[in-house]
C-alpha cells in the first residue's frame, strides 16, 4: 500500500490531523514528519491518530520518535489517538523519550479535542504521576494488612 493511502493530512481550524493507517515503518513515519514541520511553522496544534496502526517495525518506531522530537522542541499541544497496546506503548516511550509534557495519548477524538481545548488541563505527567501515587498508595495499604493479619 502506497504512503498516500496510508496517511490522510487534513488542516481543521487552529488544527493538523494525521490519520495513519497499516505498519508504521520507516517510510510512513517520514512522512508524518513533513506535515509537523508545516504546522508549527502555521502554529497549528497536531492531532495524531494511530487508532487504525496494527503494528510498527524499527524503522517506523525511530521514524515517530524524530518526528515527535520535532514537536517536542516547538512546545505546542499535541495528541495521539491510540487504541492498541502496542502501539501506545510506543507512543508513551516516544513522549518520555523526548520528556515532551505538552503532548498526551489518549484512547478518543473527544478526549484528544477536549486536551487540546483546555489549556489547563492536567499534563502527561501529572497525570502519570496521580496514577503512581494512586497504585503505591494501594500497595502499601495491602502490605499493611497483611502485617496486621494473623499467622
């Protein structure tokens, strides 16, 4: 399949949406990046959306992160739509790998559209950061009842 039938660029407003599809590889994470570059310079935000990726090989992966590094360094908000494990994980190396905090993933295009219109709203990290103190905070709990449990 062709590049062009793998990724729809379309501009919405103040908005970049990419719509990729298939295995992210080399060819298609390059050409995410060419339509970035064009954003920022038109100081639009980006929506990602990789619901539609089954898979992604090396290329693809080193391929997203060089694009993301892009928007990393422009400190816009961004969004990736990703529903498939694999491939958030993917997209949650890509935005540590960066320590990019103005971008989030998400799992809906209202989330994504609500993230991106609310500039207040909690980054990445703080959210991440919630949910690690969430998990230690049951964890120790657990391990406290256990050492109140009798033998």
């Amino acid at each position: 399949m062709a590049v062009a039938d793998r990724l729809k660029v379309e501009t919405r407003g103040e908005r970049l949406v990419l719509v990729a599809r298939g295995t992210l590889d080399g060819e298609l994470a390059d050409a995410i990046r060419e339509p970035l570059v064009e954003a920022f310079t038109a100081s639009l935000d980006v929506l990602i959306d990789l619901r539609e990726i089954t898979d992604y090989d090396d290329a693809g992966a080193k391929g997203l992160l060089r694009s993301h590094e892009w928007v990393a360094a422009k400190s816009r908000r961004s969004v990736y739509i990703v529903t498939r494990p694999r491939v958030r994980a993917l997209v949650f190396k890509v935005i540590h790998g960066t320590g990019d905090e103005q971008t989030r993933p998400v799992s809906t295009p209202e989330t994504a559209e609500a993230w991106l219109r609310d500039p207040n709203a909690p980054t990445f990290t703080e959210i991440s950061l919630g949910r690690a103190r969430s998990l230690l905070a049951r964890f120790r709990a657990k391990l406290a009842s256990r050492k109140d449990a009798p033998v």
